[in-house]
C-alpha cells in the first residue's frame, strides 16, 4: 500500500513538473508574434459553424474584421449586438465580420450564436491556432483589416456600437 501512494505521488509531482516546466518554458523561450497596425493579417482558413471554410486571402477588396472573443466574457457578450446591427448595414458595402470563438464547444457557442441573432460567419478557432498566430491577448480583441489586407488597427477592449460603425466606415472598399 505505501509502495503503491509513493508510485502515485511520484507520478503527480512528475506531471506538476513537466506542466510547470512547459508553462515556463513557453512564457519565456516561444518567440510570440505580436502583429501590428500597418502589418498585412496573416491568412487563415477556418471552417464556420455551418460547415462553410473561409480563407482570409479569398476577402481581399473588402474590408474584413476579426473578433476573437469567449462566451463567458462579458465584454464580449455586450458587442455582439453591436456588430450584428452594424453587419447588417455594412455587408452589403463590402464589410465582411469574422467571430472567432476561442476553443469552446460547440454547443455553448451555437446557444450564444441563436441568442444573440448573429449572421455573420462565426468559427471555433480549436486548439486556438488563430488566437497564436495573431498574437491576442486579452478578449476581446478585434483586428480591423481594409482592402488590402492591411491592419488598420487592433482593438482589445469593448467596441460601442459607434465605435464599429466607425471603423466600418474606414475599412469599406
């Protein structure tokens, strides 16, 4: 019996270890890529909700945002109508929204996406890849793109609804 607890005890401090060895190791070794206003968005391609890939690149000549964002974070939750409304006026000028949930499942985000009526493209980022490549920290974070692919500006903070309307105006073709 005591062989068997110190073998058990063994194990777990040798998984507290690696885990903690890991976390150190990536915090400070990982070179962390930290885009820029002025950067050209790096290309993605992400299967939404509905069963529908989208490629960045294919956006190019319209104006594209990218929200990352958490069906638990409040500040997440307030904008989403916001972008829905704005969606609906600007889709048609060459706006294009892009939700990218962050590695939650399906179901939580499917509930979130009928509560909150949205219509634009919304994908889980699984493994939360796109939220590496593009560098977010902390939700939300929106990354304002125009035509050409070029980063306008990023946002990590609530948006007010004038504050999208704004920034849809800059980035329509």
């Amino acid at each position: 019996m005591k062989r068997y607890r110190l073998f058990i005890r063994t194990i777990i401090l040798l998984l507290l270890t690696t885990a903690l060895g890991y976390t150190l190791y990536s915090n400070f070794f990982v070179e962390k890529v930290k885009l820029k206003i002025g950067d050209e968005a790096p290309n993605f391609v992400i299967e939404d909700l509905n069963g529908n890939k989208h490629k960045l690149s294919d956006y190019r000549g319209k104006g594209v945002i990218v929200n990352f964002w958490g069906t638990w974070c409040k500040p997440c939750e307030r904008e989403m109508p916001y972008l829905e409304n704005q969606y609906q006026i600007y889709k048609d000028q060459g706006v294009e929204i892009f939700a990218i949930n962050v590695n939650e499942p399906k179901f939580s985000v499917e509930t979130f996406v009928d509560k909150y009526d949205m219509t634009f493209p919304v994908a889980i980022d699984k493994g939360n890849q796109l939220l590496h490549l593009y560098g977010v920290d902390p939700l939300p974070t929106t990354f304002f793109i125009d035509k050409n692919g070029v980063i306008i500006d990023i946002v990590s903070l609530e948006l007010t609804e004038r504050m999208i309307h704004d920034y849809m105006e800059q980035i329509k073709p």
